[in-house]
C-alpha cells in the first residue's frame, strides 16, 4: 500500500456490500467485517470446508479487501476488484501439485519462497492461494511454516482445506481458521429457492428431485448449485433409485433374490465418487428406516414418501439396518482411505451376505 493510502486507511470505510457474494457464513463476515474496519488483516487464513462450501468466495472477499485501494473498499468496480473478481488478477497466485500430482510437495512451496519478495504485478499487495492443503506433503508443509513465520509485508496466504486436521497443528497455529457454515437440508432448499432462478423452478416442477440434490449436497451451496444447474440432477435421481433398490433388494428372500442381490452390489458403482455418495444414502435410508420402526417423530432424511419407507421397513429388522448402516459407513471410510472399489464392493457385498436373515 503506498504512503498517500495508508494515511487515508483511518478515513476508509468498509464497503459489506462485498459480503453478499456468499450466502449465510455471518461468523466468517463479522471477522472480514471487523479485520477491514480495524485495518488488521492477518497474513494468513485457514478456510476449512467441503468442495463446494464457499471457501474459494471466502478467500476472494478477503482478496479483495485488502487490495482495494477506494475509500469505500472493496469497491468491487475499480480495476484491482475486477481482476481478482474474474480470476484474472496476476497477483493472486494459486499453488497447486505439479501436473498430475496428487500431492503438494516441497518443491511448490519452494517455489513461492522464490517469488515472495517479488513485488506485486499491479496490486499494492499478493497473494498465494493453496486451494488443497490437505494434500500437502509434512516437508511442504514444514517448509510453509517458515514462510507464515515471516511474511514480508503485503503478502497473504489463504490455505483451503477440507480438513484442517490434515494440517500440521504448527501451520495451525499460524492462521486464523474459519470453518465454512454448513446448511441444514430445509435451510439450503430455503435459500436456494430464494436466490437461484434453476433451483426455484426445479423446486416447482419436480420437487422430489429438487430436495435430493439438497440432499446430496450435503449442507454446501456450490455441490447444490452444481447438482441443480446441470445434467447432474439426473444423476442424482439415479443414486437414490439406486439406493432404494439395495433396500429393496435386500429385503427379498429365497437363494435367487440373495444372488442378485450380491451381484446389484459389487456392482453399485466404479467410479469412487460417486459410490461414496451412494454409501452415504444407503446409511441414511438405513437410518430412516430405523427410526419409522420406531416410530420416531424425526423425519426422514432420505425417503420422500413415507409409504415406501413404512413398506420396506416392514421387510428388514432393526439388527439388520444397524448391521447395513454400519457397512456402509464402514466401506465409505475404506474408500476414502484409497482403498481399491471393487475390492471394497466385494467386502461389503459378503459382509451384508453374513447378516444372517
Ligand atoms: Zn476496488
């Protein structure tokens, strides 16, 4: 920031006008709020949400306060704003793995410590972006310790992560860290139909397939948005259907229904992804079921229609759906492991088998 501007900062006011650009999230817009008024924005911030959650926004809305050289800042017009708004803004340096990399190793953060001291393109500050840090290596991390040590002036770091317990608790303790706000189902489907044209009129024309990609979306607004706005949603609608013929499925009996059940399994899906998503619905459908027998005043998470729900769960035991709740839960953690997904399918597929029915 030259001379003339930080002698005018007591003068600037902030502009929250910056702050509709993400939805809820008021914990994360009373710390931008209050950090811009008092002119003491930290070096670095630690974002932790899922894909989806904002994070990105998040990090931009904090860019975009600290760069904006107007006295109602952030302007969101002035050229400064409108090169980060767009993604364009030299200054603003994202720090990924290397080609097709999974991992964020030393080499990256040696990169930035080579650039840090560098002065700014055409901002007054820079900015370095790690949108995975949980997939930084200990050494990378290490090596990022440093630098959040002793950042030279004008330099922020925004480090996006899903968890931050990925991260050292040395990098931890470095950084502010924001958890991004995760929506209820009704609050999300609220707020959708409030603010995204795609999301009211799909609420309108098909409400059951409006409310399963709020389901799937798991309390995050872009994974709803994405869901919604694309050919996505009939994929959603495929996941369920698929989840509700595991039920039904397994609640057949005789040795033909158990064949075929064993082989719906192992064949649920292979792509990793979305076979974690699939995991996740038959472990709250599971759980539904439990509660409709016991009459549980809660509603259901993932049946829409009662009716099919109270059938189905007149077929399976409460010992079962724990026992499919928990193998669910258990092959998704395996995935998310890395383990292998056909081999995962098959062990649960002979786990299910030894639920003795
Ligand atoms: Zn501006």
């Amino acid at each position: 920031m030259s001379e003339e501007k930080r002698t005018l900062a007591g003068r600037r006011s902030f502009n929250s006008k910056v702050l509709d650009l993400l939805w809820g999230n008021s914990l994360l817009k009373r710390i931008l709020a209050s950090t811009a008024e008092s002119g003491s924005m930290c070096h670095a911030y630690i974002f932790e949400g899922p894909h989806g959650s904002g994070r990105h926004t998040a990090a931009l809305m904090f860019s975009l306060t600290a760069a904006c050289g107007a006295d109602t800042f952030p302007c969101l017009a002035c050229e400064a704003c409108r090169k980060l708004k767009e993604g364009i803004s030299p200054d603003l340096i994202t720090v990924s793995p290397e080609g097709d990399k999974k991992t964020l190793g030393v080499e990256a953060v040696r990169s930035i410590a080579e650039s840090i001291y560098i002065a700014p393109n055409d901002l007054d500050v820079k900015f370095y972006l790690i949108p995975d840090a949980d997939n930084m290596t200990i050494q990378a991390q290490n090596a990022l310790l440093k630098l959040l040590e002793e950042p030279p002036r004008g330099v922020y770091f925004f480090i996006l992560c899903e968890s931050a317990a990925n991260l050292l608790p040395t990098v931890r303790s470095r950084a502010p860290l924001i958890k991004m706000q995760k929506f209820a189902d009704a609050e999300l489907a609220g707020l959708l139909v409030r603010h995204d044209k795609n999301a009211a009129k799909m609420s309108e024309s098909d409400h059951t397939g409006f409310m399963r990609c709020v389901r799937l979306a798991d309390g995050s607004v872009g994974r709803a948005l994405e869901l919604i706005g694309s050919k996505k949603s009939a994929a959603a609608t495929s996941l369920f259907e698929r989840t509700e013929s595991f039920f039904r499925l397994f609640s057949s009996t005789g040795a033909e229904a158990r064949a075929k059940f064993t082989s719906f399994v192992i064949s649920l899906s292979e792509d990793r992804e979305e076979l974690g998503e699939i995991l996740s619905l038959i472990t709250s459908a599971a759980r539904d079921l439990i509660a409709v027998k016991g009459n549980s005043p809660v509603p259901p998470l993932f049946f829409a229609d009662s009716a099919s729900a109270e059938e189905l769960a007149g077929k399976i035991t409460t010992r079962e759906l724990f026992a499919v709740a928990r193998y669910a839960e258990e092959a998704r953690a395996d995935l998310m492991a890395n383990a292998n997904v056909y081999l995962t399918l098959a062990a649960l597929a002979a786990r299910l088998n030894s639920i003795s029915r």
